[in-house]
C-alpha cells in the first residue's frame, strides 16, 4: 500500500456501467517528507475519506477486493485513513 | 485509474487476431498541474471518448473488463470520460 | 523482490476490515548504493522485521502468499530479513 | 499498450525451457516526440516486426495471449505492427 | 522481459518459509547504453547464472513459472543469460 492525500473529486457521467455507484476519489501519492510523488490517482473509497486526509491504498488486481464483488474495472482503492505516520528512522 | 487526455489515434493493420474491432486511442496520462506525464498509451476505448477529451483509464489485468470477454491483449482501456476535476487541497 | 530499510509505522483504525490484524511497517525502498529511491511503502509483516532492519520485500498479486489466505487487500509484503548484501560488480 | 520501436535482437542459449521458441526482440519504448522512454524491453514477437519497425506491445500477464499457451514465463508481447501514429492534440 | 546484470547475492536467514530452497541473486537493470537504471532487484535464479553475467529476468506473477510451484512468493525470476545483445537501429 502507499500513502496519498485525498486532494479532490472527479465527474464523469459517461463511464463503464460496471464503475456506477463507486465513490471516486483523486488522492495524491505523497513521498516520505510529505511532497507530492508522481501522478494524482483517481481511487475507488469505500471507507469514506474526506477531502484532505491522509490515505492508505492499494492498487492492481487486489484494489477490487474491497469493493466486495468478483471483478470490477478499478485498479486503484482507498483502504485505510491514516491518523498518524511514525517515521523514525 | 488514472487521469489522461484523447491525443491520437494509431493505425496498425498487421497486429494479434484479438485485437480486430477494438477502437484504439491514444491517450496521454496527465499530472495534477495538467501536464504530460510519462510516455502515451494505447487504450482501448468502449466509451465513444473523442480527441481532445479528458479520460479515466483503468491498467493491467482489469482493462479486459469493460470488453466483456474472457480474455484480451489489452492492458490499458478507457473507463470513463471526465466532465469535471476539481483539485482543491 | 526489492530492497528497503524499515523506517516507521502508521496508525489506520478506520480500515478495510480485512486489513484488520495485520502488522504494518513503512518501508523505504534503497537503490544499491543505500539511498532511498522512489516512495515509502505500506508493507504488511509476517516475519517480525524490527525498526531500521534491512528487508526483502515483494508487490502486488503474490504479496498475498505470505497471508496464508486466499485474497486480502495487500499489495506489498515483507518476505525476509537480510542480514547481508554483498555487491561486488 | 505502447508505442516501441524495434532495435535490436538478443541471444540467450541457457535459457528458460518454456521460452524456447519464440522469437525475441529487443525494443525501446518511445515518448509521443519519438525520444527513448525508459529502458529497452525483450519482448516475444508472434507479429513478424521487422528491425527499426514502430510497434504495438503488452506487458504483464496479458503478454502471454498472443502465444496461444496457458502460461508461460513471458510478461511482454508485441501485438501490432504500427503504421501511423497520428498525434493532433 | 528486461535485461540486468548479476551483481551480488543476499543473506536473509528470517524469510517466508516459502522462499527456502531458492537460490537469490541480486541484479541490476540496465539501460540500453549498458547504465544502471533504476533499482537493484533480487530475483529467484533456476538458471545458474554467475556474478557479472548479463540475464534477462521476468517480473510480476509470471516470475513463478520457472519454479515449478503453482503459487510462490516470488515477483522476479532469471529466465535466461544473455550471450550477446544486438542493438543496431
């Protein structure tokens, strides 16, 4: 899983019927001192992240498996808020 | 998924039998300031998205999905078509 | 499988359910002359890695084996604890 | 998929059993002005791409389609010999 | 499939019980001027090769094929050694 920051949303009317229903979230990886690593993801949450907080997600074939069906056309998912990094060392 | 704009199309008679009757779009993956980010990508597109526009597109394993077949060899398709980002935080 | 040093921990109480249980380190990936390279990651630990340990660790669909169960919302696992590197060409 | 262009061939005796067969090719991903993207990939060609040829290639598990097996341990394909790339946007 | 080039070996005495018996190699992705490029990756080797020689390695799930297992915890594997490379265009 890596780190990102909930930074917006996404509108998309026209889209795979299989994507209906699924929160959509735009996060932001984030590198170890907080600043922005590569391009922001657009992420399905089924947690309910609000907009600015620090995020846990996961991505590929393992990121449909909180959604809860067999298959879906999403490769990137929210699974954890994150309250607090402890990065020590 | 990923954010991306239509930039082009690509014609290629000679390709793999599974390929016949897919629309393919060339899109290219943007950062959160709107510029290119990476290299283009060859999507299929099941959405009807025209040049110009802006796109979610889904990687790897799960782009087969919005084909609704068994199996493809295809690894990036587009999922949906963006009427509106909004980037706040 | 990659290199990384363990260099935190991350506290996530709002999380996929099936994430529950499991122990999370961040780790950072290190190029071979042990600087960081690319962004942390959230990795789960079946092995016991301590803070500062050098690991080996693995990604995507095959980060799940170390589990021993047959899906999870885990994309990165740490599969050793290396107590040498030794890179001489 | 992305665009590559062919540039060169490879020899590996001591190889693999399941590779023995196929044709390799060595080919370089290319950025949408033509420039070298990345580090040259070996790749399975069932197409016939010929040297300095732009073409089409799939990477990952999808790579192993094209060669008609169950699976082997193949993770990138070419599966289309490009013709024209046209890039307006 | 990409090219690297063996450079070392690692210890790791704590790992996933699923690893033993594998022999590790630590290798280097090259670019193709022959540079390093990117990461060091350790990679299950079922093919024998030796510090210094040039290999092709395979990445993600299909790095288990060449051991033989249905499933390991494995996500890079040495699938061939390289004679020789010929890059012309």
């Amino acid at each position: 899983m890596f780190i990102a920051k909930v930074i917006g949303t996404v509108w998309a009317t026209v889209k795979d019927s299989n994507l209906r229903g699924y929160k959509l979230q735009i996060i932001q990886p984030l590198a170890s001192n907080g600043e922005k690593a590569g391009v922001p993801i657009i992420a399905v949450d089924t947690i309910g992240a609000g907009p600015g907080e620090l995020v846990m997600y996961i991505t590929a074939r393992e990121a449909v498996i909180p959604l809860g069906v067999k298959e879906a056309p999403v490769d990137a998912s929210i699974v954890g808020i994150i309250e607090k990094v402890d990065i020590g060392l």
